[in-house]
C-alpha cells in the first residue's frame, strides 16, 4: 500500500522546495497542519494530508499553465496519476472558485472538478488559511489581512476575497466546532 501523505510531501518538495521557497515553507507548514486535523476526518487523513501537501503545487513553474495554481495543479495531479477526489480538493482548496470566477475560469474548474464540502475539504482550508506565507500559525483573520497587504487593494486576488470571505469563514469555523467537539 502507497504512503499517499509520504508521496505527497515528496513531490511537492521536488516541485517547489527549490524553485519556490516562501511557498514551500507555507506548503509544509499546511500539510503538518493537516497531519494535526487528521483525527477530524476520520477515514479521509490520508486524503487530507496529501492534499495539504499538494495544494500548492501549481506554483511550481514547471506545472504553470493557466496561471491558476489551483486548476494548473489539480489537472496536473490527474496527470500524474493522482485521484479525482484529491485533484478536486486541490482544485477548490480555499475558495477557488470565487477566483476561479474572477478569471474568468469559473466554469471550466466547475466542468472539470466536482466541488466537495465535507469536513475534509473544510480541514484542508482552515489547513490553509490559518497558515500564512512563511509557515507561521495566523487567525483566518490575519490571514486574510496579509492577504489583502501582499496583494493590494485593486488585485484579483483581493477582489475574490471580499466575495469568498463569507464562505471561507464559515469552512474554518465548522472546522473549529468540529475540533472543539473532538480535541485533536
């Protein structure tokens, strides 16, 4: 049986630890974090923490195509023989969609990636978006704020955000119940 988590960590290391450091710190950072809320899941930690892993892997230069990490890494990820679910969390991690939408790729993700809401693919956004880009632990709150700074006010990215922020808040604080209702 494949150590799917292990694997993960593996190929994201090999596709961003070089090539993007800031965000390979990020990305281990969520997928220890991930490992953290493995308890939460049940039967999916393993496809949590892979996820956690490869959620960023469309930075990677060599994957880039769209310019969208989450689409580019998840159409990837079924490329590299990854399953449906997995690319799919990937490709929705943290309110993709919103962005998705705003360039104009809404549809395409929708076609091509079935979106999941489950405690699964909450614990993977509060995996994320609790974590900011240096690896540090942040509130969903901060992180949002460090967000909208990095990026400024007129950006794409800030712009999703103040659409998405009510459904990325409600995916952390399920998570948080779910947490404090069975302490990990």
């Amino acid at each position: 049986m494949t150590d799917l988590p292990g694997l993960a960590a593996q190929i994201s290391a090999r596709q961003l630890a070089a090539a993007l450091p800031r965000r390979w710190r990020h990305v281990q950072a969520v997928g220890t974090k991930a490992e953290r809320l493995r308890p939460l899941v049940g039967d999916d930690g393993d496809v949590l923490v892979a996820a956690g892993w490869l959620h960023d892997v469309g930075y990677a230069p060599s994957i880039v195509d769209t310019g969208f990490h989450s689409l580019d890494g998840a159409r990837w990820l079924l490329r590299e023989g990854f399953g449906l679910r997995i690319a799919s969390l990937v490709a929705h991690h943290s309110c993709a969609s919103y962005e998705a939408a705003e360039r104009g790729l809404g549809a395409v993700l929708a076609d091509e990636f079935p979106l999941e809401e489950s405690p699964t693919s909450d614990a993977l956004w509060f995996a994320d978006m609790t974590t900011g880009p240096d690896g540090q632990d942040l509130t969903v709150e901060e992180r949002l704020a460090e967000i909208r700074e990095r990026y400024g006010p007129q950006h794409l990215v800030t712009l999703f955000w103040d659409k998405a922020e009510p459904a990325l808040l409600a995916a952390v604080r399920r998570t948080q119940a779910l947490a404090a209702s069975q302490p990990i």
